[in-house]
C-alpha cells in the first residue's frame, strides 16, 4: 500500500539545512498495523504528515496504492487523503467554529455519504466513544482528552483504508486509551492498515512490528511482537539503510 524509497526532507538552505528525514525506505503492506518509535524530534511526525499526504514538499519517491505521490498536485494529494486516510493529529486539529456533531460530520461530506446515512453513522459514533453529551459543544469547551478522542473518532468515522495516527492516546486516560488500542486492533482486524507514532511501549505492541526512527533515520532492527508474528511477518521490511 505504501512504499517510500530514499525519502528526504530537510529544513532551511545552505548552511542552515538541517534533515528531518534521511534516505527513508519504508514499505506498509495493506493490512499492517505498524507503530513508528523514536525520541522527541526524530522526523515522527514529519514522516507521518509525508505518509498522509499533507506534506508534499519531500524528495524521493512515495508510492501509495500504486500512485507516484509526488508527481501528483496539491489537489490530487489532497483527494487522495481525504478517499483514503483517517488522520489523528497529535494537536486534535478538530476545527473550531464547528460543533463535535459538525466536526465529525466533515469527513463523510467529503466521501458525499448522503445526509440521512451521516445523522445515523455520527450518532453511532458519538455513541460508541461516549460523547453523545458534548455534541453540541465547540473544541474550545472540551478538556484535551475529549478533543482527543473526538480527533479519533472523526479520524475512523469514514472506514478509512489508512489510519494514521499521532499519539492518539498521549491525553487519554489509561482506561481510554487502552479502549481506542482495542478499536484499532479490531479496525485493524477487520482489513484497515494502520500506522500510528507512539512513545508508549505498550501501544506499540499492540501492532505487528516497530519502525525506529532516529535524528531521521529508519533504524534496524524493526522489533517483531512476538516469535511466532515474527514468523509470519518475514524479514522486516523497513529501513534497508545501514549508517
Ligand atoms: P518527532 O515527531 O519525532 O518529535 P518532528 O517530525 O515533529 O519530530 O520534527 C523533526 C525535526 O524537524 C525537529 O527537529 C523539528 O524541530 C524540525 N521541524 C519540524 N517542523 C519544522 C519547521 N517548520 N521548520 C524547521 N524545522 C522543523
């Protein structure tokens, strides 16, 4: 589903570039659930922008579902986002002049999933994450953990093919938190490839294997979950770079 090769991006010009991303390789087949690790500042969350297709300004090469990502425009990122990717931000990016309702209702407008079909799937939603009380509320009156969880819940709401999520449970109560890693190990059982950044060991257990990122390299090996996963799962796929 997703293959990066040799994917770079730096900052600045001249003396002042600096990399976020070194000569990336990364392949995500579909229907892996796969957890990117490193310390604060290692390109995380920059690669992930990269994999979601919000960030275009990358060199290299980025296949997604067989298209070349970086010979696309703006527009035709940006559609191939909105078709196939729920994201999870790690700052919620719910936006503000609309209700929870409304907010949650903004990715099934862009699939154009009629109006009668958007009440019942939002408020099944609302439901199943127990903020049916706040729908009428704006972000501004939510704590973190709420905005948070209506981040994910508008991330799913659509059955994305990709799931992309940035510390999706970093504001989450334990209990919480665990619940949302209960729906992506169903989610992802279900079919939905998953790619979440996480600085919790136990989170990124809950997936099939983990990609270490450092100062902007993919770095080996990534950890398989257990023997027999690992089995399974082949040889790790990636970062074939060795520095
Ligand atoms: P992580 O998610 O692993 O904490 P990020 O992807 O957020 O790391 O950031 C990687 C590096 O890129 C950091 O050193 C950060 O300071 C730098 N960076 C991010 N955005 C910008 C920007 N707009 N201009 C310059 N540097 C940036």
């Amino acid at each position: 589903m997703i293959r990066l090769a040799r994917v770079e991006k730096a900052y600045g010009h001249g003396a002042a570039r600096t990399f976020v991303l070194r000569r990336v390789d990364l392949e995500v087949r579909e229907g892996e659930f796969v957890s990117i690790m490193g310390p604060s500042g290692a390109g995380k969350s920059t690669l992930l922008h990269i994999l979601g297709m919000l960030d275009g300004d990358f060199t290299g090469e980025y296949h997604f579902l067989d298209q070349e990502v970086r010979a696309l425009k703006p527009r035709e990122r940006a559609d191939l986002n909105r078709r196939y990717v729920g994201f999870v931000f790690q700052s919620y990016h719910l936006i503000d002049d609309l209700t929870v309702y409304e907010n949650l209702e903004v990715p099934l407008q862009y699939r154009n999933v009629a109006r009668k079909e958007r009440q019942a799937l939002v408020a099944d939603t609302l439901d199943r994450f127990g903020i049916v009380a706040k729908k009428d509320l704006y972000p501004a009156q939510l704590s973190g953990g709420q905005q948070q969880l209506v981040g994910v819940a508008r991330a799913v709401i659509g059955k994305p093919r990709l799931i992309l999520a940035d510390e999706p449970t970093g504001n989450l109560h334990s209990d919480q938190g665990r619940e949302i890693m209960d729906l992506f190990r169903r989610l992802n059982e279900a079919g939905t490839t998953i790619v979440q950044v996480t600085h919790s060991e136990q989170n990124a257990a809950r997936g099939h294997r983990i990609v270490q990122l450092r100062d902007g390299w993919v770095e080996r090996p990534a950890a398989p979950m257990s023997a027999g996963q690992a089995a399974a799962e082949g040889p790790a796929v990636a970062g074939a770079e060795t520095h």
